[in-house]
C-alpha cells in the first residue's frame, strides 16, 4: 500500500510515534519491553499495533523491525508468569487485514524503515 500523506495516516503515525515512545521509554512498559529485547535479541525498533485486553490478559501486537508480527500475552496479574509469544509473518498478518488495518500498517512499517536507516 502506497502512502499519501492523508488525515488518517496522520493520525495512526501520531498514535504510533506516542506508543513507540512509551515502548521505549516509560517505566509502565519496561516488562513488555524485557520480554521484546529478550525474545528478539535483533530488535530495533517496534511499534504497537494494537493491545487487546482479555480476561486477566493483556495481548499486544507488535511489528517487530520490518520483518514480522508478534503476537505477545503477557499475564496482568501474575508477573512471574511466563509470557505467551507467537509470530507471523507480515504478508500472513495483512491478509484479511481491513482497509484502515492495512493503512495502520503501512505506517508502522514506514516509521520503523526510517528508524532501522537512521
């Protein structure tokens, strides 16, 4: 998907900048970020697409450089329990993916190609 520059590519680059500075910097996401360093040791940048809250579970999804999404579970109450990881490629997440989930991803993948040359 080619970018244009439109109001809500504006707006999910904003979203993602704010998540991707919270990733990086806020002592509330220090746990998720431990978990990203370690189980990809290659890891750059990543951008939170998305965070599903479930039962006693918070499952986040994350573009993990430009090379796949990962799909990450981390228990909110017990911390010492095990996180929950899985992976898939990008060409596998975009299927069935909406028009403003393919326009959300386009984003993430170009703010994480101008990280990864910076």
């Amino acid at each position: 998907m080619e970018l244009i520059g439109s109001m809500t590519e504006q707006y999910y680059r904003e979203q993602l900048i704010k998540f991707n500075s919270s990733l990086f910097h806020d002592h509330s996401m220090k746990r998720l970020l431990g978990i990203i360093q370690q189980a990809f040791p290659g890891m750059k940048t990543a951008y939170i697409l998305g965070i599903t809250p479930d039962q006693g579970e918070d499952i986040y999804t994350i573009l993990i450089n430009n090379d796949f999404i990962a799909y990450i579970e981390l228990d909110r109450y017990h911390l010492e329990t095990e996180p929950m990881i899985e992976t898939k490629p990008i060409k596998d997440y975009k299927r069935g993916l909406s028009r403003i989930g393919q326009i959300q991803l386009a984003v993430a993948m170009d703010l994480a190609e101008k990280n990864l040359n910076e």
